[in-house]
C-alpha cells in the first residue's frame, strides 16, 4: 500500500496552459520508470484550464523526500517553470487508504 503522497496545484500563464500539458506527458516516462511510484496523475480544471493539480503516491516518506531531485521534477519545473503563472503549491500527505493498483 502507498505510504505516502503529495499534491501539486500548477497555475500556468492563460497562452502557456497547453504547452504545459506537454511537458506533464513528456515527464511520465521518468515516472513509470521509478519503482517507488504507487500511482500519479496530473489533471486539469474543467473551469480554468489554466489550473493542473498532479497527485502521486509512494511506498514510502523517504520515497517522496528523494523523488524531488529525480528526473521527473527536475523536468517539469525546469521547462514548466516558464510556464507557470506561480509557483507550485505543494502538499504532503500520509496515506490512510486507497484503491488502485499497489494499495
């Protein structure tokens, strides 16, 4: 079962929004290749499509402490950051319960 979680809230400049949905897809690959991914998703608001909220749990707080410097994060906030509107919003959470493949 996932240990651990976080969310992130992404703004992204109103012209950029779409280009930022590239470089979500261009990170999954990172993100199916690490071993202490539980689950991921990236979605965007159905009201302002300017508005992602990624969610990604782990098996493990040390997991999620570690995967800030892997390659996925470094691609999203190294070509997303000209994108961004804001910078992210980041929440941690411990896992009470879930579904889902490794739950």
């Amino acid at each position: 079962m996932a240990q651990a979680a976080h969310t992130l809230r992404f703004t992204a400049k109103p012209e950029s929004a779409d280009e930022l949905v590239a470089v979500f897809q261009r990170a999954l690959p990172h993100i199916l290749d690490d071993p202490t991914t539980v689950s991921w998703f990236v979605g965007r608001s159905e009201k302002d499509p300017a508005t992602f909220v990624l969610a990604h749990t782990f098996t493990s707080e040390e997991a999620r402490t570690a995967h800030f410097s892997g390659p996925a994060p470094t691609l999203i906030m190294s070509e997303g950051g000209p994108l961004f509107a804001a910078e992210p919003e980041i929440k941690d959470f411990s896992v009470m319960a879930g579904t889902g493949n490794g739950s």
